[in-house]
C-alpha cells in the first residue's frame, strides 16, 4: 500500500466507474485496475462489487476510503508545510530588537509578516544589546537588530546592516529653543537631554556629534530605553529628547525638532541584524529580514 494508490482508491469510489477514475488520476483502465486489484489483494479485503452500474464500495469498502481520505489529506498538508517552512512562509520566528528598531522597525516588521506570511509564529524579545546578546547566547531568540556600536566584542556573531535611522533631538510644541537661530552645547545643557542607553563608544559619538568636547559633558538627566516614554517626557516639560525620526508618537504629541542645533555630524541609529557567528538563520528569519530590509529601502 502507497498513497499513490490511496489516491486511486479515493479516485473510483467517487466515481464509481474505471474508466472515469482512471482518468482523472491520469492512468490506463488497465494500470488504474492493477492497482485497485492489488490494494484488495494487499488488504485481503474486497473493496467494490463490480456490476453494469459501475464499482460500488463494498462495507469495508466504505470504512477504509474514508481512513484513506484523512491519510492523503494529511499528507498534502505535510507537502504544503514542508514547501511553506522551506519558503519561510511557516514556523516559529523567534529575534529581539533594541530600544531604536523596537520602536521604528518593529512594529511594521510584524504587520507585514502578518500580511505575506500569516501562518509564522512571531515572538519579539526587547531589551538592551547586553541582554539581546544572553537571549541569543541561549538560544531563546535566532536575531536580534541593534546598532553593532552597541557590540562591542563580536567575535562570536555575524552581523548585516538591515536600516539607517536617522535621529533629531526633540522638543514640546513653544519650546523656548524652538525659535532660536542657533542653539549651543550650553542650551542643552540648561534643559538637560533625554536618551535611550548606549555604550561608550555610542556616548562618545552622541557627545561630538551634540558638540560637547567630552562624553561625560553630555547633560543625560534622564536615561531610558522606552522611547515613549520619553517622548512623552519631552511633551509635558521642558526636556529635550533624542528621538529617531520615524517614531510615530512624534507627531501625535506634537513634538518638533531643534532646527538651530548644529550638530557635528548626522544623528543616526544603524540597525544591523545580529546572529551566532556559523548558524544558519531559519527560513522564516530570512523572510523577516527580507522584509524588514525592503520596507527600508522603500522609505516605509
């Protein structure tokens, strides 16, 4: 017995003729009658009676086509998940985001996985490049996206560049700073900034960028890796915010950017995907990366 002939089984009993089954399973009445014969001789079991009306399922007939049934559906479905796991179309997808790409990259990551590949099961892990790295060390997550200046020793992992974020420091709509032609290191310094964590080496390239000769001149009065919380800060007081461009909650709360701030160098985020140097990323990983790269690329 083979699912080949399961399927001609299936094939005569819902035509109740040879020469009808045997060509919708695209086979000789001859070919398609051996196999029927020796599914019966197989089994030791007469599955039809054979008569001028046709081929009518004898009782064991009738309880092993429909055992027969389940047994090539379930198999279809067995090619259809192979073939969709192979496209990473199906599966579990397990990665991690710092606080930037948690914001900006995630949220519309996930809705189009939910579009293209419905049947992926995401799970998203956030937190610093520290704990992202122990999630990944575990294994409890295949990626994370983060800024590799975050890093520092990669050694163990590879890394690919995924989007460029690009930030501003952010201020409530009447900001006294607002209207300024030119706003100083020392400005910022009198409201005081708000940031998400970064490694020193990030420090150090916030402060130059910002124009203050040393990181530890960089005014943080409040450091927090939620981004909206942040952003609300900066919207009920006189606290500026570094915030990535594409953070939603921008416009809604009315935040501008500090126009007369002239930094030394463009803020930005770069966001690489980050995984265990020799590990080959799951196809539903492939296709969240695919994904997330494109929707960069185009801007959204």
């Amino acid at each position: 017995m083979n699912l080949r002939q399961l399927s001609h089984l299936i094939a005569l009993a819902d035509e109740g003729r040879f020469v009808a089954a045997a060509e919708r399973v695209h086979l000789s009445q001859a070919a398609f009658s051996r196999s029927i014969q020796a599914l019966e001789e197989d089994w030791g079991l007469r599955l039809f009676e054979r008569g001028p009306l046709g081929a009518v399922l004898t009782p064991a007939g009738r309880t092993l086509v429909e055992r027969a049934r389940r047994l090539v559906f379930d198999a279809d479905c067995l090619e259809r998940d192979a073939a969709l796991l192979r496209g990473g179309l199906l599966g579990e997808l397990a990665f991690g985001a710092g606080p930037v790409p948690a914001a900006v990259l995630v949220p519309p990551l996930l809705a189009e996985l939910r579009r293209q590949a419905p049947q992926i099961v995401a799970r998203v892990r956030y937190g610093n490049v520290p704990s992202l790295l122990t999630l990944l060390t575990d294994e409890a997550i295949e990626f994370f996206i983060a800024d590799p200046r975050m890093l520092g020793d990669n050694s163990r992992v590879e890394i690919a560049p995924v989007s460029r974020i690009r930030g501003s420091v952010y201020a409530r709509a009447g900001h006294p700073l607002l209207g300024a032609s030119r706003v100083t290191a020392a400005d910022l310094t009198h409201y005081g900034l708000g940031l998400v964590s970064v490694s020193a080496q990030l420090q150090a390239y916030v402060a130059q960028g910002l124009g203050f000769a040393s990181p530890a001149d960089l005014p943080v009065v409040v450091e927090c890796d939620d981004l909206t919380t942040l952003a609300r800060l900066a919207a009920d007081g006189d606290l500026l915010a570094a915030l990535p461009r594409g953070l939603p909650l921008i416009d809604s709360l009315g935040l501008q950017p500090i126009k007369g701030l002239k930094t030394l160098g463009e803020l930005y985020v770069d966001a690489h995907a980050v995984w265990l140097r020799g590990r080959t990323l799951a196809p539903a990983a492939e296709t969240a990366l695919s994904l997330v790269r494109a929707m960069a690329g185009s801007g959204s």
